[in-house]
C-alpha cells in the first residue's frame, strides 16, 4: 500500500468501513475507520480496507452507488478500467471509471456519501464506505491509516483457518 505523508494545508478524509451482508446491513458487523488524504487514489483507499481487515489482495474490486445490487449502480470506480486487457473486453461496463486514477476526493465528493467496496466477484465481499468528514492531518504521519477498529473481521479464507486448527489440535506444526 502506497501511504504519502500529509503536508501542510492537507486535506484528510475520514472513513467508516463496514463488512456487509448482501442487503446492506451493517448492524453487528465489524468496521474500521480510516482516514486518507483527499487527493490519494481510491485504489489507495481499497488497499488500505483489505489490509484494515486482514484480507489478501488477490482478487479484483471496485466502488459503486448502489449499496445492494451493483450491477444496477450508475455511478462505479473498477480494477478492470485499469488493467489494459480487461479493459478492452466487450464484456464489461464501459462507463466504470478507474480506481487508479480517481481521486477519493472525487468520487466521495460529500460528507455521510456512501459507495459499496465490493472485493472478488466470486465470493462478492461487501464492506459499506461512508465518508464521515474531514480530520486533522497530522504533520509527518503516514496515509491511509487505520485510526479505529472495531470487531473481528470476517474471515478471507475460513477453510484456511479450520485447516490450521487441525494442525494445532494434532500438535504438529
């Protein structure tokens, strides 16, 4: 994760992230809160999600209006936009814009905006955005950061933490 040191006259942003269900309900799920300079890339502010919940960065993701069914959004933000062989598929929605080159700033362009982070197309994580304000940046520290977590995140790989759960209950390592 590219994290830049906030300069004077900085903007930071603050983050509330959510694991979600496929309905949008975010009550009793995990959060992190993050805070990011505005003029960082979404795809700095996908990084630093992942990494706020201990996920892996194997998989391909995007940002999009619709909280429930996003392929239904208007407005979106996808990997795909950046990657030149996927972005050259008839197959994918032409009016994503890109991750890399969004500003968090611009697509969360007002306070209490919310956008779906939506991590694997396969097993559909979902994690609710909301842009809470603006913070204090403070001189010489390093963003995105991780200021607020609460709650054990759902696990990437279960199947990957059973099988280390049997290791151990054998007593061989």
């Amino acid at each position: 994760m590219k994290q830049m040191k906030a300069a004077k006259g900085t903007t930071v942003l603050k983050f509330k992230v959510t694991q979600s269900d496929w309905q949008a309900h975010v009550r009793g799920y995990p959060y992190r809160v993050i805070e990011i300079l505005a003029n960082q890339s979404l795809n700095d502010l996908a990084l630093a999600i992942l990494d706020s919940f201990s996920f892996v960065n194997d998989h391909m993701y995007g940002f999009y209006d619709n909280l429930r069914s996003w392929p239904g959004a208007k407005e979106r933000y996808e990997l795909f936009k950046d990657d030149p062989d996927m972005a050259a598929d008839p197959w994918l929605d032409t009016s994503a814009k890109s991750v890399k080159q969004t500003a968090v700033e611009t697509a969360f362009d007002v306070n209490k905006k919310k956008l779906l982070f939506l991590f694997d197309y396969g097993d559909e994580w979902r994690f609710i955005v909301q842009r809470m304000g603006e913070a204090t940046p403070e001189l010489g520290a390093k963003y995105p950061r991780l200021v607020l977590s609460y709650g054990d995140a759902l696990s990437q790989y279960p199947w990957f933490d059973e099988e280390d759960d049997e290791v151990e209950d054998d007593g061989e390592a």
